[in-house]
C-alpha cells in the first residue's frame, strides 16, 4: 500500500507526541523515587508534601494528555500545550525547591528538547524564551521580595551579581540547547526527504526491473510468429492478384505489424541489454539529425521554434550513438506532443564542464501536473492520454547506465525544462 507524504507526517508527528508522553512519565517518575531516596535516606526530614502533590498532579495531567492522544486529533496543538504546561509545573518545582538556590532548573531543558523534536525548530526556541521569562520572574521575584520565599529557611539574600550571573547562564543554556534541537531537527527532516526521495527512486528501479521481465516474456511469446505473419502477408501481397480494397487491408496488416515489432523493441530495452559499442560521438551532430527526422516526418513543422546553441556547440563525448540518438528522440517527441499549438522548443549544451556535460530540452507547453511530475519515468505511464508511456522510462534507464543525472523542472501552462548531465567519459574507459 503506497503511503501518501501528508499520512507520513502525520505518523510521525503521532510518534513523536507519544514519546514525549512516555519521557514525561519517565522523568516524573525519576523525581518520584528521587524524592522518596532522599527521604528514606533522612528519617527525621520532613516529607515535602508540596512536591508529592505537584507529582501527583502531573501524573493525572499525564492521564489527560494520553487520553487527548488516544484521540488523535490536533497532536501540534496538544504538543504546545503539554509544553506550557511542563514549563510551568517546572517553575512550581524551582519555587519549592529554593527558587534560586534550587538545582531543578534543569528540568526547563526538557520541554526545550521536546518542543524541537516533536514541533519544529521554531517551537524550541519559543519554549527557551518561555523558559527565560518564567526562571527569570521567579529569580527576581524572589530576590526582590514581591514573590514570597515557599520556606522560611529558603530566605537566603543571594548578591545581585550572583543572581544575574545564574540568570544569564541559565538563558544562555536554554537557547544554546534550543539553537542545537533547531538543527538537528532540520537535520532529520532533510534525512526523512532523502529517503522518501530514495524510496521513490528504488520504486522506479524496481518497475523498470519488472518491465523488463514482461517485455523479455512477451517477446519471446510474440516475436516469431509476428514476423511469420508479416512475412506471410507480404508473399501474399505480391503473388495474389488483389483489388484495392484488398491492397489496404493488407498495407495496413503490415503497418500494425511494424507498429508491433516496434513496441517490442522497446520492451526488449529493458530486459535484454545488447551488447553496447561504445565509441567517439558528437551529440551535436546526433541532435541535429533527429531534429531533420522529425522534420521530415512533419512532426517539427512551422508552428514549433527551435532555440539555443544545439547548432552552433561541439559536444564530444563517449558512448553509443543510436542510444543517445533514442534519448534525443523521446524528448523531443515529448516536448512536441506538449505543444500542440505550437511554442518555442529550447535545444541547449551549456558550456562544458571538466567533469560532465550537460544538455538542455525546454518547451513552453502545458507542463506537467503533480501526478504527472510524481510518475514521470514510470513504465507504462503516459501523460498524454495516448502513447505506450515507455519513452521517458527508456531515456531514464539510459541516463542511469552513463551515472548521469536527470532532473525536471516544469510548471503548468508555462512548460517544462529537462536537465541532463552525464560524466565525462574517456574512450579507454568506456
């Protein structure tokens, strides 16, 4: 089952606020039994009730936001209240515990982390600037005397400096933290779209694979007696004496035939690759001559303009001829169908580079649609309605077979450009 991009968000958005869930109870429950050591260790200490009441507290808001999970509805939205709602029960937890002579101030790092993980980037900082405001009223607040000390014995008058000191490394600490969740956020969501963008890729891989495997069965199911066929025809076309009618019928069982054999060869590009000779080319010239065969077949006529520097640009290179010569004729097949009205047909080979060269097909039709963009070298799929859909799959597999790269950019009733570049081959080599 294919899994749309929107559903893979929202399932690991839905992951990420369940852990988040299950580290609040893991560092809750840490306190806890922090809290009972420190008692047992200390008989004749008084239980700190304010604390066991907060704990209890957070565990039924715990309860709360599961139940709100189990829900599953608005998880950012949930998200930013679990984190207020951590940020200030931790303030709670700073006042009892001393204010600022308190060690628990730490805690603030944990909604910061969260918030980056599980929102975004954005979120931790906006956590951090909540941590710094609320550890920062708490610390004056307790230093000026508007916010009465929670013990009598945690009246303890700290220097001015001091208490500035602490509040400027805590703030310091607080978005250093965020600042470092911030990117490895973007770190994780740049890895997440190069594995969906590897995935698509292997997706690909995996259909022309298979292609292959269907067009060498139905080769080897159809070829001979297709040609048998074409043959028998055309002993019978010559040796019958036939009416005119008869004489159609027959061209066209010929012409169907020939339309046939030439899916097959197209079938058999993918499963049985022949033995390739590769030598000296210049794709100038196997560019040129593709375009005067479209010419001629009145498929480039008056209405489409040719552009670029595709006449006046040597490219030599290394490789097979007739394949570029099929990878030429499939884009410009299609950059043709996409204008039916006519347009301008850009034909480029920018300047060489030391380590590739590089070849541009740009048309102003009517470009491609999402779904088009998402299954362009698909086998088998064709945006125009008509067609086998197999021209831009064979142009991919070539491409792939030189390590080149092809890239596509296309926007709707503006048009689409395709990109190729292939690494430089040395004649040794090849």
């Amino acid at each position: 089952m294919k899994i749309r991009p929107g559903q893979r968000e929202r399932e690991v958005e839905r992951r990420n606020v369940l852990l988040y869930n299950i580290y609040r109870l893991v560092v809750l429950t840490s306190l806890l039994v922090s809290a009972f050591i420190i008692q047992l260790s200390s008989p004749d200490a008084q239980p700190n009730l304010p604390f066991y009441y907060l704990v209890i507290g957070a565990y039924a808001f715990s309860a709360a936001f599961f139940a709100l999970y189990v829900w599953g509805r608005r998880l950012a939205a949930q998200a930013y209240i679990q984190v207020v709602f951590d940020l200030l029960l931790i303030t709670a937890f700073v006042y009892i515990s001393g204010g600022l002579a308190s060690s628990m101030y730490f805690l603030y790092l944990f909604p910061i982390i969260a918030a980056g993980l599980v929102i975004s980037g954005r979120a931790g900082f906006l956590a951090a600037a909540l941590s710094a405001v609320l550890f920062g009223v708490l610390a004056d607040g307790i230093h000026f005397g508007f916010i009465h000390v929670f013990r009598p014995e945690q009246a303890v008058k700290t220097p001015l400096g001091a208490m500035l000191v602490t509040i400027f490394v805590a703030w310091g600490v607080f978005f250093v933290i965020a600042a470092l969740m911030s990117k490895l956020t973007e770190s994780l969501r740049r890895t997440r779209e190069a594995l969906r963008a590897a995935e698509r890729e292997l997706l690909v891989r995996e259909r022309l694979s298979e292609a292959g495997r269907v067009s060498a069965s139905l080769a080897h199911e159809i070829r001979n007696p297709l040609a048998a066929i074409s043959g028998s025809v055309q002993v019978l076309k010559k040796e019958l004496a036939l009416s005119d009618e008869q004489r159609e019928l027959m061209a066209i069982v010929l012409k169907e035939s020939e339309r046939v054999s030439q899916s097959l060869e197209q079938f058999l590009d993918f499963a049985l690759p022949s033995k390739q000779v590769f030598s000296p080319i210049n794709l100038r010239d196997i560019l040129d001559e593709t375009i005067k065969i479209l010419q001629g077949g009145g498929e480039l006529d008056g209405k489409i303009v040719l552009e670029g520097s595709f006449r006046t640009t040597d490219v030599p290179y290394v490789g097979n001829a007739g394949q570029f010569k099929q990878v030429f004729w499939n884009l410009l097949k299609n950059a043709v169908k996409a204008m039916p009205d006519g347009g301008r047909l850009r034909l480029d080979f920018p300047e060489p580079r030391k380590k590739d060269v590089r070849i541009v097909v740009a048309d102003t039709g009517h470009g491609l649609s999402d779904v088009d963009r998402e299954n362009l070298f698909q086998p088998f799929y064709s945006g125009f309605g008509t067609g086998r859909g197999l021209g831009l799959s064979i142009v991919r597999k070539i491409i792939d077979d030189y390590d080149g790269r092809i890239e596509v950019r296309s926007e709707l009733d503006k048009g689409t450009e395709v990109l190729i570049t292939l690494p430089v081959r040395k004649a040794a080599g090849a």
